[in-house]
C-alpha cells in the first residue's frame, strides 16, 4: 500500500499547497479520501500519464467545498481509469454525484 498527499492545505489554495485530498493506493483499486483541488495532482503523483486498470473509490467526509471543489476535476481522469468511479457519501449527496460527469445543460436560442 502507498499513500499520497495530493492536497493538505487548509480551506483555500496557494501557490505550494492544494485542498485536501488523499489517496491510498492498493493492488485493486485506488482510495481517495476527500477531494479538494489536490486531485489536479493524480495524473502527476500517482498515475504518472498512464492510465490504470483500477478504479477509484472516493470517500467524502463532510460538503464543505476545501473538500468537495475537485469532484469536477476528477471526471478528466474517468477515461484513464479502468473500473471507473466509485463515490460514497451520505444519502442526500448521492444525487448530484450522479450527476458529476453527464454534459452541461445548454440553452437554445432561436
């Protein structure tokens, strides 16, 4: 098992420190504990350009934002990982992470 600190910085980010993000790295799967702007880091920390057979659980402990603002960076990585996301989170959350990868609404104009 390994584990990186992809964000250990307080409620906002500065130049040297991301939000908070962690995750441990087993042979099956990838475990991310909360998922502040320091996932930006995955690509670079833990899958060094490759993509990965494994899939990532993500655990989120609380919705304040230094821990919830990277849950639209991580679907960059949705093509790199093989199994794919997985979020656990309270009930009332699960919704709109549902909703997390699907398009942008769009308005039309005529």
């Amino acid at each position: 098992l390994f584990l990186h600190f992809l964000g250990t910085n307080g409620w906002f980010s500065t130049d040297n420190a991301r939000t908070v993000c962690a995750v441990i790295e087993t042979p099956s799967r990838y475990i991310m504990l909360d998922c502040g702007d320091g996932v930006s880091r995955l690509d670079d920390v833990v899958l060094h350009g490759r993509a990965d057979e494994r899939g990532v659980d993500l655990f989120l402990s609380h919705f304040h934002l230094d821990h919830t603002y990277g849950l639209h960076i991580i679907t960059r990585f949705a093509d790199k990982l093989g199994k794919g996301l997985r979020i656990f989170c309270q009930v009332w959350f699960q919704d709109f992470a549902q909703h997390l990868n699907s398009a942008p609404p769009t308005i039309e104009t005529t």
